[in-house]
C-alpha cells in the first residue's frame, strides 16, 4: 500500500523529462564496458543489470506519443511542483517579516499567497499522477529498473507527501487560528517545517533525475551496489539542488507577480488597486533577488557537467544544442529587461521618483548593450556575400564576443544594472537625512566603477590573454565581485537612507497598466524558459534512460530538434496558463459570497 | 528647440542602426552580418521603447502625435497619405524579403560539432574523453626535446597545411581563395584555443567527411589526414599550433 | 473579461513569438539519430536476428564457404544436419555430442571427432579432418558466434532450433570489423587474416588443400607470386584445382599487403 502511494507521487523528474531517451552522438565505449561488467556480474547479486530493451518492449497505447506524453505531463507536474514549494518559502519570509513589522499587510499579503498555492498543490498531484501514469504505461522497464534501486527512497518520498500535505493544511486552515504573540511563533515554526518537507521532497525527486544524468552506486552494466545512498549522492545531484532551489523562488515570485498584475488590472476600487499593485511589486522583488543569483547557480551547474563528463559538456555547449543557448540568452534577456522596465514604471509611484528619471535611459543604454553581447551567437549565420565579404566565418570583432568570457562579462554587467534599477527605486521616495550622503554616494559611485573596471578586467585579460583554464575560473571572481557589490551597496544605501524622509506619500496603485504586462511577459517568459531548460537537461542524456548505463531503444530515442522540441514547450505552456487560471479563478471565487435572499428557509420558521 | 518625443525615438533607432553600419562595415570594415543585426535592432527596439514609455508623461508625448494623426479631423489630408504609403511600404517590404534571388540560402556552420565519445582511426579506436598528446609531457620534462618535436610539426605543417591555413596560420593559404567553407584561422581566440588536443587530434585525422551529421550542411574540403600522416605526426603538428599561435590548449583539470 | 481576453491575448502572442523564432529565427539543425549499436546486443536479440547472425559469420568471418561450396572439398553444409543422426551412430564416431546442437558444435571445435568418408586428410584413411578447429587459430569464432551458426545451421535445414541465445555477451564482432583495419605489417598475421593457412602451408599452418609455401620463392618470381594472389587462376599448378582459392584477394587485402606478401613469399627459398 505504501509503496504504491510512493509510485503514485514519483514526481516528474524521475522520469519524465529524463526517462525519455532524447539522443544524437556516438558512445560505444561504454557499452563495452557494459557489456563486460554484465558478464562479470556478481550472480549473488540480488540486483539485476539493466535490461537491453528492444522497441517492442515499449507498448504503444491507441496511437499516443508516450514521450511526448510524459514530457508534457512531467513538464507540468514540475511546473506546479517549482510553485509550490517556492511560494511557501517566500510566504513564511513575508510572515516573518510581518511579524517583526507587526504590519498587517504583509501578513494578509503572505495568506493570500499561500491561498493561491493551496490548489494548486492538488494539481501538482494530479499530474504528478498523470507522469506516473504515463511513465507506467510507455515505460515500464524502465520503472522497473528505477524501482528496484531507489525503492527505499520512494517510500520515504511518499511518507514525506504525508508530512507535506499536513504541515500544509495546519499551516494554511490554522492561519487565522494562530495569531497572537505566542501563537503566531507556533505558525511560524509549522511554516518552517513546511519548507523543511518540502525542500526534502525535491532533494529526493532530484536524486532520482541526477542519477539517470550522472549514475552513481551501479556498475558499468547498471548492477546496483546496494548503497542507495551512494546512488542518490551522484555528481550533479547537488548542482541541480542549487539550481532548482533558486530557480523555484524565481518561478514562484513571477507567477505571483502574473496573479497580481491580473488582479490589479481588473481591479475596481483604489484600495484594491493599490494592494495589489504593492503585492505585485513585492512578488516581483522577490523574482529578481532569485533571477540574479540564477545565472551563477547555471555555470556552477554547467562546470560541474563538464567536469562529470566532457561530451556532455560538449554535447551541451557545442553542436546543436548551442543554438538553445541563444534562444535562452533572448528569454533571460526578455527578463532582465521586463523586470527593470516593471521598476522604471514603479518610479511613478511617487513624486520623488521624477528625480531619477534621466538616469534611466543609461541604465538601458548599458543594460542592452549587455544584453547584446550575451545574445552575439558563437556561430555566425552568414549570407553568402557577406561570407565574401568576410573572408572567412570569422567575424574580427563579433566573433570575440561569441565566448564565454565575453558573456560572462555581459551577464555580470547586466545583474549589476538591474540592482542598480532597484537601488533608484529604493531611493525614489527619501531623503536622506545623515549628514554624510555625499560621502556615502561617493563611496557607492566609487564601488561600482571599480566593480565593473574589476568585471571587465576579469574578462578582458584572463578570457582573452590567458589560456583556456583561467577563462573558466576567471568567472568566479567576476561573480563573486558583482555579489560583494550588491551586499555592500545595500548595506550602505540602508544606512544612508536611515530614518530618510519621504518626498511624497508613496502612492501604490498609480502605475500603468503597461508595467502589469511587464509582470506577465516575466511570468510567461519564465515558465517557457524552464520548459526549454528541462528539454536540455533531458537532451544531453542523449539516447540513454541512464546515462551510459541504461540505453533507450524505444522508436522515441532520437533527440529532437529546436523547432519540434519548442513546438512541444509551447502546447505545454498553453496547458500549465489554462490550469493556472483555473487556479487563479478558484482563489477568486472562495473569497466571493452570493446573497439569495429568499433561497434559504429563515431560521424559526 | 526640444525635438518631439516620437522623433527623438525614431532618431535613437535610426542613430543606432545607422551606427551600427557605419562602424562595422566602414570603419572597422567587417560587415555586420544582417541577421544578427536584425535581432540587435529587436532588442535595441525593445530597450528604446522601454525608455521612452516607463514614465506616464514620455508616453502621453510618445501617443499622443499618433492618436491625433488618426483621430483629429485637422490632419485628414495626412491621414490619407500615410494610410497609403503605410500599406505600400509594407507591400514593398515583404516583396523585398520573399522575392527570388541568387543569394544561396543562408548556411549554418557549426564552428565546434560535439565530438563522439571515441573514433576510430588509425585502426584503433580512441576515447576522445581521455585521450591526451603523447608528446605534451615534454613541455615539462624535456624542453629541448619538445622543441624539436615542435619543429618536426612545423615541417609537418609546413609540408601539407599551410596550402590551405596560410603560413601565418591565420586561413589564409594560397588555396584558401578557393574553398567554402573557408580554413579555419587558428590565430582566432575562438578556434583552437578553445579545444582540447583530442578535439584537434579527431578533426585532424578524419577530415572533413568525418563530421558528424548536426554539423552539416558542411562542405569543408579537409582531407581524412589518417591516409597521409602518420599519428605521431599528427600530434606533432598539433604542438606545433598551439606553440606558433601561442594559444594553450583546453584542459578540463577540475580545481 | 476585456482585460482576461487581452491578458490571454498577450501571453499567446508571446508563447507564440518565442516559438517563432525557435522555428525560424535560428538556423534548423537536425539532430543526428542515436548510433546503431555496435556490439551485438545479444540480451536484446530475437532468434531470427541470431540466425541471421549465424549466416553472416558463416559467410564472413568463418570462412566456411572457402571449402564447404560446390567444388567438392569438403561436405556440403546443407547435407551436415540431415546426415547428423547417421553419423551419431557412425562406428567410426569418437565423439562425445549427445543431440545434432552438440554434434555440430563438435564438429566445429574437433572436426576430427568424425570425418566424413572421402574428405579425410590426405593418408589418414578419413580419421583426421583437414578442417581447422574453428574457434581458434585465424578464424577464431567465439561461442556466441558458433552457437549462432548451429541455430542457422538447424534453420535452414528445417530442424527445431534447440540453442538458446546466450546472455553473456561475448566478444562478436560485426563485419565492419574487417573493413576498418589498419595494413598489417607481418606477413604471417596476413596470412593468418586472409586464412592462407587453411589450404596453404605457411609459417606454422599445415593446410594440404594447395601447394606448398614453405619454400615457394625457391622456385617462383615474385610477379609469378603477385599474380598468383590477384589472379589465383591464371595459372595453376599441376595436382590442384583451379577455382579453389578465392579471386577476391586483390579487393580485400591493403595495396601495401599484397607487396609485403609477395617479399615474404620470394624470399622464403
């Protein structure tokens, strides 16, 4: 019984994305080793290698796709999945946050928002069903295999579904009830379990996912050891725990920010205009203080897949897949831009923001011409005359901004102009009353020039002057210099700005409307973008369910191309839109009351 | 005289593709290859507009010419004018992009096609996630000795790829005229310095018909070099690439 | 609903921008398909691809058909299972097969084991085979490969096929194989590439089948020898066949062989 429930909520990564054996390239190196180590298998063993399928060991089902099938439903699933355990983390900070404040916005804002996300909690049950479903149906070997080594962890997975659901629904049902200074310290702490299970969950789902990338705990033939975990601890299991963690609070203050821009929108008093638009701009703050550290967490995650495997690092970066990076380059650029143009908009908000707006057109002078050199593919598509013109595929001065220290550079540039957006936005209602603003500002101005003298020297020098290992890790000082700058920025703008006065009443509710669609173009952007990223995560396992363990025979192991893969990413995304505002829909109505007068019997009669 | 919001818009983007012209294709005298420059111009679009439309006031302005052009019955006479000419511009557009020409479509070269996890040369069979030049250890151990392996690869060089890769090793060969694709120019940042040996060690001995499929339409007229030279020679002349161009090759030490 | 339908509006535009330009905007590449798998996957075989197997080494690599064909040499290979049971209980049997699978199995491995009446070697009355052992030496089956060529064997003659496929894969090598060689430097792993041996006496092989090497350059030039490998018919030696040896040799074997050979034979006086 339990371990059926433990089936029931695989999440998606297991399987999804990842069971689809996605493919292009050549490995028969491996499969010697295979080979022999199947011959070699210990035969007291209790675990079996993995099976060699053939294509009639993938049943067909009434004509249906079984890839395309679990990818969009696993697609989905991790969708709902990233919402709903983002959006409890940043609840339980915003409650905290409130409760240190003891300002009663932020506490209805953090209820609202976990309202929102109780439904859709169900739903990434049902279609983490759905994956199950479809795994079970199209792919049973290789659940099979999966069973048999993470069993243990499956149970666990399912027990944890329990805690989950309880911790959310004492959470959630007990808001109201928990309120008070000893009371609200007791939600607090069911709030903090509630991330603690949650974050559990996905470690767990995780492992599954990074042992089919980068298998650990098994032999060449996929003879498990018996150690789950050291097959739960493989390679890129961490990387991908950072990386989605962040990610998560990204997707979840984005799809937040969606929720609130349409309610703002259709909002018909001030008073709700004005909630909404504060929540739509907290939802938003909390997306961009995810999305600037996101890019580091991708070249961690990416260095420590080259470092497992330098064809799939390649197989990543080069060939086809390195056109993926340029689609990627635009939607992360879609946004940076959506993102600061949202906080350009907020300037309104207040008389004081007038001041700061000259400065913005430099900061989208520089934040595009970034944004440029990120986007300069490696390879030039080159008409025929201008080949000729050329001389070569080489261009002298775009090709240099085609590698990775150029983007580097650029993405580094980029996240520092967007703080920098905020810290107008920061300001745009205060004077500062210290006596040392000059000071202070000199000191501000001094530390980003030398942030980005250092940035560009980083890139500069050590991407082009030095061999190939210093371009790499030059990288890691430019991160570490634009993060240092942030936090000591903010330190010193929040000193400078102590008990600032304020220039006007800052006046929420009085943006335009366009800004609201900024909100939407970075939830929509966002959503796509993970699709697309999941597509390569999956894509660069090539023909294998496990990587180089476990081949993937079904008619479906070719990897496909850009365009059919997009096409798939979009009918997905169309579908996660439709079940979001039915969720959103849903948290409307339960707050809505029909008066029948008449309908019901009056009471004593 | 302040210039009219909308103007300033316009001038920007025409300012900067215009800029965009003049410094590549005049000044710097490489051409700016139209479909980069076409999503450059998106973007810059993009950025534009956000500048000039974040702030209530810069919009009103940005509109409001707009909005009059098509409602005030003052500007009719304009109205008609630009509701022809508009059409006729787009009509005159689309003919421009779909019309048949001479121009070969536009071809994609994948500079670096992911290398297989081994390949087949020489007989053997090589795993290129490991394999490594024989020789590079002399660096270290033995400069004099390197440096003569060095110069063997020069003659190696010299004797079969600088017909077409140029004696500079920047791709320009008395042959090279002659092809398309183009040699590859090793002095460039991103070629060579960018690759691990095997990758050359691949390239080199299975020429141009040994490039995987996703990197085609490929035409490249690299000879299969495991008929003519030998693997040792091929290492070699790999030193010797990186040693005139000054380039280290690419290794994947994890620090 | 205004304000839903052009939210909805928006994001469709949107979705449907990114997907444009992944379609249209960026060169389309097509991945290349997964590779064929190189080794055979015997876990994942059906019998008629193990069959099919068995055929291949048979004409291949095994190089049965250089004796078992029409030119009366050796028995012919469709007449081995019919004949299996009768020879089973041949007084003159001395092996131990128990079933046709084992009796063929033997035969590959101890062809000596029986002989069929007539194709004895030379003066030994028919009790030793002229047939080398198969699995080693310069044909070198392995098990899987000899175990595919009973299952043709009893295929094609209509018999059950009783053999299993095994599921340790050995080593089965794949045509290819052959093809994608490197010259060989030694003449005597030549000969031993090309079965020289089986027929010829050369190096420590002791074929009877064709004239003696040992010390041909004694009393043949070398464009007689050159000859004789690309052209084996042209001139054949008295108390041999002509036809025997296969006239292929020119295609298959390097340029830089065929001259390595020739050396080696002129010079062996």
């Amino acid at each position: 019984m339990v371990l059926l429930f433990g089936l029931l909520f695989v999440p998606p990564e297991v399987a999804g994305l990842d069971l689809i054996g996605l493919d292009g390239g050549v490995a028969f190196a491996a499969e010697d080793a295979a080979t022999e180590a199947a011959a070699q298998a210990d035969v007291a063993s209790p675990y079996q290698p993995a099976p060699q399928l053939t294509e009639k060991d993938y049943p067909t089902f009434l004509g249906f796709n079984g890839r395309i099938f679990v990818w969009i439903a696993a697609q989905l699933h991790l969708w709902f999945a990233a919402f709903v355990l983002a959006v409890p983390i940043f609840v339980f900070i915003i409650e905290a946050i409130g409760m240190k404040t003891r300002d009663k916005r932020y506490d209805d804002m953090a209820y609202e928002f976990i309202k929102v996300s109780l439904t859709a909690y169900s739903l990434t049950a049902i279609v983490g069903g759905l994956t199950l479903l479809g795994l079970l149906v199209f792919y049973p070997h290789v659940m099979t295999y999966m069973t048999s080594i993470f069993k243990e962890s499956m149970i666990f997975y399912a027990l944890i579904f329990f805690a989950e659901s309880a911790c959310l629904y004492v959470y959630y049902y007990g808001w109201h009830w928990l309120q008070g200074p000893f009371k609200k310290w007791v939600h607090l702490t069911i709030g903090l379990l509630l991330n603690a299970v949650g974050t559990l969950l996905m470690l767990l789902a995780n492992s599954w996912l990074t042992f089919m990338m980068s298998p650990a705990g098994v032999d060449a033939g996929g003879v498990f050891n018996g150690e789950i975990w050291d097959a739960m601890h493989n390679f890129l299991w961490n990387p991908i725990n950072l990386h989605r963690f962040v990610a998560n609070i990204a997707y979840g203050g984005s799809i937040i920010g969606a929720y609130a821009a349409y309610k703002f929108l259709s909002a018909r008093t001030p008073q709700e205009k004005a909630h909404y638009d504060w929540m739509g701009y907290n939802a938003n703050f909390v997306a961009i203080a995810g999305l600037l550290p996101l890019p580091f967490a991708g070249y961690y995650l990416v260095a420590e897949i080259y470092a497992y495997s330098q064809q799939m690092g390649i197989t990543l970066m080069g060939g086809i897949f390195a056109w993926l990076f340029i689609i990627q380059a635009v939607l992360i650029g879609t946004l940076f831009l959506s993102a600061n143009y949202y906080l350009w908009c907020g300037l309104g908000r207040s008389e004081g923001g007038v001041r700061y707006y000259k400065y913005m057109k430099y900061l989208a002078v520089v934040i595009v011409a970034a944004f440029l050199v990120w986007f300069t593919p490696h390879t030039l598509v080159l008409s025929n005359e201008e080949l000729k013109a050329l001389g070569g595929p080489y261009h002298k001065y775009l090709g240099p901004l085609g590698i990775m220290p150029a983007k580097n550079t650029a993405v580094n540039i980029m996240i520092l102009m967007t703080y920098l957006s905020f810290l107008y936005y920061r300001r745009a209602n205060k004077i500062a009353v210290v006596t040392w603003v000059k000071a202070g500002n000199a000191a501000q101005i001094a530390l980003f020039v030398m942030a980005c003298a250092n940035i560009f020297f980083l890139g500069i020098y050590h991407g082009y002057f030095t061999n190939t290992v210093y371009k790499v890790a030059a990288s890691i000082p430019q991160v570490l210099t634009t993060l240092l700058v942030i936090v000591i920025a903010t330190v010193i703008d929040s000193m400078i700005y102590k008990n600032a006065k304020e220039v006007a009443p800052q006046r929420w509710g009085r943006v335009p409307p366009r800004s609201q669609y900024a909100l939407f173009l970075l939830a929509v952007s966002f959503t796509w973008l993970m699709g697309l990223m999941g597509y390569i995560r999956s894509g660069i396992r090539q023909h294998w369910h496990v990587v180089d363990v476990f081949r993937d025979n079904s008619p479906d192991a070719f990897t496909p191309s850009l365009g059919y893969a997009t096409n798939v990413i979009s009918v997905a995304t169309i579908l996660f839109m439709a079940m979001v505002i039915f969720v959103f829909w849903l948290a409307q109505i339960s707050g809505q009351k029909s008066e029948t007068p008449g309908f019901w019997k009056e009471p004593g009669q | 005289m302040k210039i009219p919001r909308l103007l300033q818009a316009i001038l920007v983007l025409g300012g900067v593709y215009g800029g965009f012209v003049l410094v590549f294709d005049v000044i710097l005298e490489q051409v700016i290859p139209s479909s980069l420059l076409n999503m450059y111009m998106f973007f810059v679009v993009a950025g534009t507009y956000m500048v000039f439309t974040f702030s209530e006031e810069s919009t009103e302005q940005i509109v409001s010419p707009i909005k009059a052009l098509v409602e005030d019955p003052s500007k009719k006479m304009l109205r008609n004018v630009v509701f022809v000419l508009l059409p006729l511009f787009f009509g005159w557009f689309t003919y421009q992009q779909i019309k048949p020409s001479f121009e070969a479509p536009l071809e994609l070269r994948t500079i670096h096609p992911a290398p297989p996890a081994a390949v087949k040369v020489f007989g053997k069979r090589y795993n290129l996630l490991t394999l490594e030049n024989p020789f590079r250890k002399f660096e270290k151990e033995d400069p004099e000795k390197f440096a003569s392996l060095v110069r063997e690869g020069g003659d190696v060089y010299v004797k079969n790829c600088q017909y077409c890769h140029g004696d500079k090793l920047d791709g320009q060969g008395p042959y090279a005229q002659g092809l398309s694709p183009v040699p590859l120019n090793f002095q460039d940042v991103g070629t060579i310095a960018q690759l691990q040996e095997g990758y050359l060690f691949w390239r080199i001995a299975t020429g141009g018909p040994g490039l995987p499929k996703e990197a085609t339409p490929w035409l490249s007229a690299m000879p299969v070099w495991e008929d003519f030279l030998t693997e040792d020679e091929i290492w070699k002349v790999i030193l010797f690439l990186y040693d005139y161009t000054g380039y280290q090759p690419r290794s994947w030490e994890h620090e | 609903m205004k304000q839903f339908l052009a939210v909805i509006g928006f994001s469709l535009l949107t979705i449907a921008a990114f997907t444009g330009y992944s379609n249209f905007g960026i060169p389309r590449i097509e991945p290349a398909p997964p590779p064929k798998q190189e080794k055979i996957d015997l876990g994942s075989m059906t019998m008629d691809q193990f069959i099919a197997l068995g055929d291949r080494v048979l004409n291949g690599k095994g190089t049965c058909k250089l004796c078992h064909n029409d030119l009366g040499r050796a028995p012919m290979i469709k007449q081995i299972v019919p004949n299996a049971e009768k020879h089973l209980t041949d007084s003159r049997y001395k092996g131990e097969a128990k079933d046709l699978a084992e009796y063929l199995m033997e035969s590959m491995v101890n062809p000596s084991a029986f002989v069929v009446a007539g194709f004895g070697k030379a003066g030994s009355n028919d009790t030793v085979s002229p047939m080398p052992d198969v699995s080693g030496g310069s044909i070198g089956l392995s098990e899987p490969e000899l175990l595919a060529i009973i299952a043709y064997l009893q295929d094609s003659a209509g018999a059950d096929v009783t053999v299993e496929i095994p599921t340790d894969a050995g080593d089965v090598a794949e045509e290819e194989e052959a093809e994608e060689r490197e010259p060989l430097e030694d003449p005597l792993e030549i000969a031993a590439e090309f079965g020289c041996g089986t027929c010829h006496k050369i190096g420590e092989e002791e074929g009877d089948l064709a004239p003696d090497l040992r010390t041909i350059g004694a009393t043949r030039d070398r464009e007689f020898l050159r000859r004789s490998i690309l052209y084996p018919n042209a001139e054949i030696t008295e108390g041999f066949e002509e036809g025997m040896m296969p006239d292929d040799l020119g295609d298959q074997m390097f340029a830089v062989e065929v001259e390595r050979m020739t050396d080696y034979l002129a010079g062996l006086k």
